[in-house]
C-alpha cells in the first residue's frame, strides 16, 4: 500500500507554541516582567490543551478498535485521508492494525475449518469436552452412533444409557474403556479413549468413540471372504478330476459289485462336496448392487407372499408408509426373503399362534430401520454370538449361508445387519440403511 502523506502542522504548531511560550515565561520571570505572562500563559494552557485533547481522540479510538475485536466487529474503518480528517497518520496506523487482527482471524478461522474437516473425514467418532461436561466439538460419526442430530452437553446421552453417560463424565487421560448398552436398533458396544488438551486458559479431553460391533463386522467380512476364495479354488482343483474319473469308471467299469458301490460312494461324495463348493460361491461371487428407488412395502409384500404368509400371521407396520429403499431390488428381496423364512421355520411349531412381524422406521441421522421379528423361542447364546457366520446352520438340510450372504448384501450397500432382540417371545433382525 502507498503511503499516504500525512500533515503533522497542527502537533508541530502545537509544541512550538508550548516551547516558545515556555521560553518567554522564563524569560519574563527572570526578568521579573510580570505583564508579558498574561499573553504567554493562557498561551501554554492552550498549547498543552490542545495536546491533551488530540491524545484522548487518539486513546478513544484505540479504545474503540479494542471493544469492537472484543465484539468479534471487524466492520469498521477510519477515514485516513489528510484532505477528510487532521487524524489521517493515526487513522491510517489504526486501520493497518485492524487489517493485521483481521487477517489474523481470518487464518484463525481456516485453521478450525481445517481441524473440523480432519475430524469429519476420521472414521471414528470424536468429541472434545470441558470439565462440566459441555461438548465444544463433535464430528457426524459421533453424532450418528448416539443417534442424535446435535450434541452439546454428555447430559443429553443420559436418556439413551446412563451408562454411557457416566462413562464419558468419568473417563480420564489415557484411560479406555468399553462400554455396552442397548437401545432401539439393539446392542452397542463402544469404545472410549480419552486425551487431554490445553486449549487457552480452558482444560478440555478429547474422546475417541469407535462402534466395536461394526469393526468386528467389516474383519469378519473380510476374512471370511478371503478364506471362501481360497477353499473354494483349493476345493474345486481337487474335486474336479474325482468327478470326471469316478464317472467314467461307473459308466465303464466291470459288473464288480464292490467296485460299483465304492465307485458309487465316491460320485456321490463328489457331488456333495461340489454343492457346498457351489455355496461358496453364493457367498464370494455376489454381484455388485445395481441401485434403483422403490418402495418397502412392495418389497415386504413380495417376501411374505413368496413365502406363503399371510393374514393375521403377518404385522406390518412402516412408517411413513411411502417409505423408499435406493439398493439393488433383486439383491434385498433375497434378505427379505431369508430374514421372514428364518422366521417363519423358527415358529412353525406355534401353529395358528405364529406372528410375524416386519416393522420399519427413519432415525434421527435419516437412516432406514427395517426390523423383521417373531414370536418363537430365544436362539441358544452359543448360536446367537455365530449367527452370521457361514456355513453355521442349526438345520439338518440347512446350508447356512443365508444370515452370512444377507448380512454380506446388506454391508454392500453400507448398511448393517444384526441381532437386535434375542428372548423368548421376541427375537429380532434388523437392517439399518443410510
């Protein structure tokens, strides 16, 4: 910026009338004439009021700059050219100070922004709060595994878990901790940890949230996938050249009685093993969701006809009752399918008394809730902590890839898949979709 000219006459003109007056005054009092003080003093009392009054003008504006970055008001500017204002010097020096804490504000301001990006982008929920409990930052992530839209205060998580609350209020530096609770999609279990921060003159902790649950999913998906692709090609290699040669010696080997029927055994073992390999591959090989928009309902009603469910066997209750799914139609109609067939096979016994219930709603984050329930007994604790794991089936001709290739379609499509409900007279699935 150029540099202004600035006119110092009336300070200049001001202290050389002090040191002029000031110099007759001694000299007249030594001289001893008396008379030519009445022309001196009043001149030095204007001289040095006049220095006065420009000092207080230049403290008000200071002071004025000081309340307005006080107020957060960097709105204002002083008129610093000589031709306006006898003040264009401080004016100007006044203006040069603003723009510097403005500046400084406004790299203040792209340094939170880039803090509070970091922390959206980490796949973890973080929160930083002060010794009251107030939250002066959370990320989406945390917000959206409490459930809720805002968070301000730990209070606010008292209605969801006491638990958790207390944990969060107790939780010191370095410490972890896990925490368990439920509620209206089921079973959480959350890890904490906790770092101090000295930020200014207040002591905040920063508190890691990570969902243990889905963690857990997203590696036993993953290892689950990787080890089906290798038995599945270690499988096949092996069972192929069996078939072939078993086969070609039952339709040409000799009328042997013994080596017909161990020929006949193998062949059959073969064919066995090759159904399950086939199964394998329902699990490795499902194709990638091709999404379209349609309705829950048609979906629901598709899977209970297909089936056979109908009546007062079957409760739906979806709200609101247009609700939409964007996924691959075809892939969550075989979840559908899957989750009412488990229901309907686990309360067969109960005969006419068999409910089957399909209940779905929006959380607070715009999630899809989709819970498929029954009324039969509770699944033994040693099956319910493997339920999705494949091949697993408490059926005697069960394959037990449909809870593992549900789950599997589900995750696909970012969502998840669980157990949320699990006792006697209620036991529940439920599939939660961004």
């Amino acid at each position: 910026m150029k540099k202004r000219k600035i006119p110092y006459s009336r300070i200049i003109f001001d202290i050389l009338l002090i040191v002029a007056a000031t110099a007759i005054t001694t000299a007249a009092l030594l001289l001893r004439k008396h008379s030519i003080l009445i022309a001196t003093v009043p001149m030095l009392i204007y001289a040095v009021l006049s220095l006065f009054n420009i000092y207080q003008e230049i403290v008000r504006r200071i002071s004025f700059i000081f309340n307005a970055v006080k107020n957060d008001d960097y709105s204002f500017r002083f008129a610093d050219t000589p031709a306006v204002t006898d003040y264009a010097l401080v004016n100007y020096s006044l203006n040069r100070i603003k723009e510097v804490l403005d500046s400084a504000k406004l790299q203040i301001r792209e340094k939170e922004k880039y803090f509070e990006l970091i922390m959206e982008c980490a796949n973890i929920g973080i929160i930083t709060v002060m010794k009251n409990g107030s939250v002066v930052q959370a990320n989406s992530k945390a917000t959206n595994l409490f459930g809720l839209m805002r968070l301000t205060h730990i209070n606010q998580l008292r209605p969801i878990s006491e638990t958790l609350a207390d944990a969060l209020h107790k939780i010191r530096n370095g410490e972890q901790t896990l925490v368990r609770y439920v509620n209206e999609t089921g079973e959480m279990s959350l890890s904490l940890n906790c770092s101090d921060l000295k930020l200014g003159e207040r002591d905040l902790r920063v508190i890691t949230i990570g969902d243990v649950n889905n963690e857990l999913s997203d590696k036993e998906i993953e290892s689950w996938d990787k080890l089906t692709r290798i038995l599945t090609h270690e499988i096949m290699n092996s069972l192929a050249p069996v078939t072939s040669i078993s086969h070609t010696l039952l339709t040409s080997a000799p009328d042997g009685k013994e080596m017909q029927s161990g020929l006949q055994t193998i062949h059959a073992t073969s064919k066995r093993l090759m159904s399950f390999v086939d199964s394998f591959r329902q699990v490795t090989r499902l194709p990638a969701p091709q999404k379209t928009p349609f309705y829950l309902v048609e979906l629901v009603n598709e899977a209970a006809s297909l089936n056979n469910l109908h009546g007062e066997q079957l409760e739906t209750e979806i709200d609101p009752a247009d609700t939409m799914l964007y996924a691959d139609r075809m892939l969550m109609s075989q979840v559908m399918v899957n989750l009412i067939k488990n229901a309907c096979e686990a309360t067969a016994a109960l005969g006419d008394d068999r409910r089957i219930g399909v209940r779905s709603f929006i959380d607070g984050n715009e999630r899809v809730n989709i819970e498929v329930s029954d009324n039969g007994d509770a699944i033994p604790p040693e099956i319910a902590e493997n339920i999705f794991t494949p091949f697993l089936s408490t059926k005697t001709d069960g394959s037990g890839i449909g809870l593992a290739v549900s789950r599997q379609i589900v995750h696909m499509h970012g969502g998840t898949l669980r157990l949320t409900h699990n006792r006697a007279g209620h036991v529940a699935f439920t599939i939660i979709l961004d």
